[in-house]
C-alpha cells in the first residue's frame, strides 16, 4: 500500500453525472478518499450514510469526501439518489484506480478492499485507514485525523 507522507497519485474517472473528475482539482482543500467493494450492501451502505450524515463536519473541516468503487455510473446513480449522499461516487470499472493506489483485496482476495486515505491540501496522505469490516470507523477516524489538520 501507499504511506503516509507520499503524495497521493493523481487520477482521473467519471461522476455519476458523467463528468470528469480530476484529484488535482481539489488541490487546497483536504480530500477523503474512500474505496469501498459495492453499491448497496449492508456495510457500504452504512459507510456512504455516514459520510452524508456527517457531510456538513467534513466540509467545515475543509474537507471533500469521494468515493471510489468498481461498480458503474448507472450503478452510482442509484445508490447516490436512493441515499441522497452529497459527494461524488466514482465509477473505477477497471479497477485501474485503486490499483494505483494499492487498495489490496480482502477476504482471501474475494472482494474488493475497504481502505480510505485522508490527503492534505498540498496532494500528500495524511492517513491510511484499512478495513473491510469496520466501515462506519472509517468515518470517525478520518474526521478524527481532520480535526488534527489545519483548515
């Protein structure tokens, strides 16, 4: 995986809008980057309510939440309408994305690892949180590590 103090590798994919989204655009602002196994089911699901939940915290912390999965722009569409999440979901159908970020597999390689990186205003990671089982944790400890970052 990354480490802390490295910079975060740029990249670019679809919104659930179509559009594209670039990491380096965010540059000055803190960005949450999560990468998650799937839309709607029950772990991911609590982990993107929690975000949009808290979603106000992390925007008064300077913060922009994303999220990252294999699954497709359709598939985005739907899980954002149905949640009313207020971020970005990104569709990395190829996966290509989270191997530059070497999110590794989890349960024996069968799905998609649960990692999220909280990167700083000048592009470098702050903070690595890995797992697949504690998804709403990546929410506390990632406001946790915020709070800790100049705004």
């Amino acid at each position: 995986m990354l480490q802390v103090g490295q910079p975060a590798p740029d990249f670019t994919l679809k919104t659930t809008t179509g559009d594209t989204f670039r990491l380096s655009a965010l540059r000055g602002r803190h960005v949450v980057l999560y990468f998650y196994p799937k839309d709607d089911t029950p772990g991911c699901t609590a982990q993107a309510c929690s975000f949009r939940d808290q979603y106000e915290d992390f925007k008064d912390l300077g913060a922009e939440v994303v999220g990252i999965s294999s699954d497709s722009e359709k598939s985005h569409q739907k899980f954002t309408a149905k949640h009313n999440l207020p971020f970005e979901l990104l569709a990395d159908e190829k996966g290509e994305v989270r191997k530059l970020y070497e999110v590794p597999r989890a349960l024996l390689g069968l799905l998609p690892g649960r990692v999220t990186y909280v990167i700083d205003k000048n592009g470098i990671i702050q903070y690595i949180f890995n797992s697949l089982s504690g998804a709403v944790d990546h929410v506390s400890k990632t406001k946790e590590v915020l709070e800790g970052l100049p705004a």
